[in-house]
C-alpha cells in the first residue's frame, strides 16, 4: 500500500470555506451551484452505490446497514441525502465551523450523522474503514492530490466503492468553470477555484490506480441552461464523476 502523506489539507483552502460556513444552507448564497448540482450527483451515487452492493436503488432506503465517509462534508449538503437513503454517514471536514454547522442542520432536521472536524489521513491512520466513500468537489482543493487519495483508498473496506466529483483542466472548464461561473455569471464567488488544480480524467483515475483502486466509471455532467439544470452527457471537459472500486471482498 503507498505511503499515507501527514496531511494533504491546504490552509487557504480549509480559511476560504470556512469563510462562508454560516451559508451552506442557503440555496439563493454562494453555494447555490451545489445545489442545483445535488440532484444529479445524487442519482449517480445511488445508481452506483446500490448497485455495487447488490441492492434496488428504487428501494426508499437502498444504502441502509452500508458505512458511508462523505469527505470534505462541508456543511452537509451531500451527508444528510445519504442518511435518508439509510447509510450510517460519516462526515469529515478540517473545518470545525464547517462541521459545527452541519450538525447543527443535522439536528434540526432530526437526523444521526456522525460529523468531526478531522482529515482523510487521521481517519486512516485511525485505522477506520468504510463501504463508500465519497469525494465531491474535493480533490480540486487539496495540496497532495496523491497523498490524499492514497488515504482515502486507505479508508475503504475491501471490495469497497469510492465516488469522486471533479472538474477537467481543459480549456473549457477554464471558460465555464472558472472565468464564467466566477467572474462572469457569479454563481461562485471569485477566487473559488485554481485552474491549475483541476485533474483530467486520465490524472485522477492514474492517481486512484497508484492508490490501489480501479476506475470502472466516468461520466461526463453538463449544465442545460434552457433547463436550468444538470445532467449527465458523454462531455469529460468540464464536470465529471467516476467510480473506482477497491480489490477484494466486503
């Protein structure tokens, strides 16, 4: 197994979101683009997720007795979706006013998800495991994208599944995802993204493979303005998601 790196958390990163804690439940603030974005990660990781795992992703509680770690939680947007659909959730982020607010929320809402301000490597050294494993929007953040992922292979159980959500560096997502939906469109705040950060689908799955795993899914999301929504499409340049399954059995 690679070495796990002491931490992959990048300082400026964790204080830029941490910025903006007190609005990760406001779907008109400077998180509505994972809002409107939920839906369609949402029905991905369910398609996938219960499918690995041999259950009926129409069932109303299809992840239930299934360990989820939602890394990099924020405030929840992601955790308390897979807690309804029945998975025992996890929700990790390095920052405690991140985590503070998603349990507040998690409360509110009256449900038990297991929130701690803490990283992908600690939890790993910790020698904890789980099912799934889901890494949304993440990887684009991080200092030590390898380091990083080799903890976050680390964290699944045998024959377990991870989900990542990411964007290309292409010139495309250089238009739409950075100039245009920072600068132009605002639909993020300015300074969200670095560019030179975004991995291709090729660098992330060479990652993944260095960190044990195998990719068995890519899939490419689009933004449909006449629909004022997203959905899947066979474009890899911007927003993507993947799968990537850990050897052996659960």
């Amino acid at each position: 197994m690679p070495e796990t790196n002491t931490s992959s958390v990048d300082p400026q990163e964790v204080e830029r979101f941490e910025a903006m804690a007190d609005l990760w439940w406001d779907a008109a603030g400077p998180f509505k683009p994972l809002h409107k974005f939920n839906p369609v990660r949402l029905a991905f990781i369910r398609e996938h997720v219960a499918g690995h795992w041999d259950r009926d992703p129409t069932s109303l509680k299809p992840l239930t007795g299934l360990r989820l770690l939602d890394i990099g939680c924020g405030g929840g947007l992601m955790s308390e979706p897979m807690c309804r659909l029945g998975a025992r959730v996890t929700g990790i982020d390095p920052s405690e006013k991140n985590t503070g607010t998603a349990q507040l929320h998690a409360t509110q809402m009256s449900l038990e998800i297991d929130y701690r301000a803490t990283t992908a490597e600690d939890l790993a050294a910790a020698g904890e495991q789980f099912d799934v494993v889901l890494n949304l929007e993440v990887v684009e953040h991080v200092a030590d994208v390898q380091g990083f992922m080799n903890a976050s292979a680390e964290l699944l159980v045998p024959g377990g599944i991870m989900i990542c959500a990411t964007i290309s560096r292409t010139l495309k997502s250089l238009a739409m995802a950075k100039i245009g939906a920072e600068y132009i469109l605002r639909w993020l705040p300015a300074g969200t993204h670095d560019w030179r950060k975004f991995l291709t689908p090729s660098e992330l799955t060479g990652h993944l493979r260095e960190a044990g795993l195998s990719v068995t899914k890519l899939q490419g999301l689009s933004y449909s303005p006449l629909k004022d929504a997203w959905g899947r499409s066979g474009d890899l340049n911007v927003n993507y998601m993947l799968v990537a399954v850990k050897p052996g059995q659960g």
